[in-house]
C-alpha cells in the first residue's frame, strides 16, 4: 500500500481542514515547498497537494507554487483542488505534476472526464469522490449532490477510470479513524480501481486496517502534521509491500 503525505495549500501556506471546514483551517506549515522537501527526502512513493483556493475558485490558483513544490520534493506528485478545463490539467502536466484529480467535473460532466481520459490516459487521471453522509460533495465540499459515492464509483470505472481517492467529509481532520465500512463497499463495488483512502487516519493500526481492505494507498494529513504517525513509520508500511 502507497502512503501519500498531503499538503493543502491556502493562501500560500501549508493548512489542515477540519471536516471541510474553510473556516477551521489551521495552518501547519507556513512554507508549504519546506514541508515538501521534508516529503522528499523522506522518500516516499508519492505527494499529494490539494489546492483549496483552487477548490473554492474553480480554477488553478496556486499553480505556480505547487510547480515549484514539484521541483523541490523530486518525488512524483497528484494535484487536485479547482480542476474544470483540459488546459488546466494539460498545464499541471507540462510543469511535471504526475496526474491530476477531478473532483467536482466528475460528478458535473461525464463528457469532460471522458475527454479528460481521451487526451491525457487514465494513468494520469484521478477521480476524487468526497462524500457527506455517502452522497457526493462538490465546489470545496459546499455542495452536496443526491448522487451516491457507489453510484459515481462504478460510473467512472465504466468509463476507464483506473484510480479513485475517496473522502468521507465526515471523516476529514477529525483523527477518529477512516470510514472502514466504505472504503469495504467500494473495494468491493469496483475491485478493478485502485482505491486511495483520505480522511480520518490517525494510528498505525488504521493502515493496517486499510491495507486488509484492500486499498491501493492512503493519504497522511493531520495524522502526521500532529504526531500520530511519523515518516519513520509511514517508510516502515511502504516498505512492507
């Protein structure tokens, strides 16, 4: 299983959420390309940057900052937060981000993620599904659809989706532990999608957990940021596999 360190970034600054909340932002980092290069050298599998302004926005606000992330963890790197035109993604691509997740387009425009998949493969294409009580949550997690996380899972994989990170809103920040019972439902809804677990990790024992699930990688936030588990810790599970 891929462990993926996370970086949110807002207002130039490295910040943890709590449930989505932008009004509960702390900030954990206050030099987000220092706290990559921490990631780097760390030598983990991958980075993963989401782009909260971006996410509000709808469009790339800290571009340029997350190109330059990119320089400094020389490590590959998954950027989400405001994704809504193929140039945005094609620009992610050129300045050597390693694939891009749709979130909000997903649920919005099945015709922009198939064109999305068309021009750019579904091995640089991710689909982020955040979901509030199972439905799925869009622009920033401020809107929520009457769509069910299941649902959208199995259309996206009929259209050749291959990567899926999901996000129980619920879960996000609060360092209670992953909703087990949907990540189980999603392994076993699309067993083809290598699914990425986000939202609520906060001990070993819950990448354990995940790991027997079957889920392809998890994303460390807060867990880290606040001491849960350390990189020592995260290398030792990536090292495993």
């Amino acid at each position: 299983m891929q462990l993926l360190p996370a970086i949110d970034l807002k207002a130039g600054k490295a910040v943890r959420l709590y449930q989505g909340d932008f009004a509960k932002a702390s900030v954990v980092h206050e030099d987000p390309i220092a706290q990559a290069e921490i990631f780097g050298r760390a030598k983990l599998s991958y980075l993963h940057v989401v782009d909260l302004d971006g996410a509000l926005e709808g469009k790339a606000v800290n571009a340029d900052l997350i190109a330059q992330i990119k320089v400094h963890a020389k490590m590959r790197v998954e950027v989400g937060g405001g994704i809504r035109t193929l140039a945005q993604i094609q620009s992610y691509l050129a300045a050597g981000i390693d694939r891009v997740i749709i979130g909000s387009m997903a649920v919005k425009s099945s015709t922009f993620v198939k064109e999305a998949l068309a021009a750019f493969g579904p091995e640089k294409i991710v689909i982020g599904i955040d979901a509030k009580n199972g439905l799925v949550a869009t622009e920033g997690w401020l809107e929520v659809s009457q769509v069910s996380y299941l649902t959208l899972a199995e259309k996206m994989v009929a259209m050749g989706v291959q990567t899926i990170i999901y996000t129980d809103v619920a879960k996000d920040g609060t360092l209670t532990g992953p909703n087990f019972e949907h990540y189980q439902r999603l392994v076993e809804t699309v067993p083809n999608c290598k699914i990425i677990a986000s939202g609520g990790v906060h001990a070993v024992s819950d990448l354990v957990e995940l790991q027997k699930i079957g889920v392809a990688g998890t994303i460390i936030g807060k867990a880290f940021y606040e001491g849960k588990i350390s990189l020592e810790e995260m290398q030792a599970v990536e090292q495993k596999n």
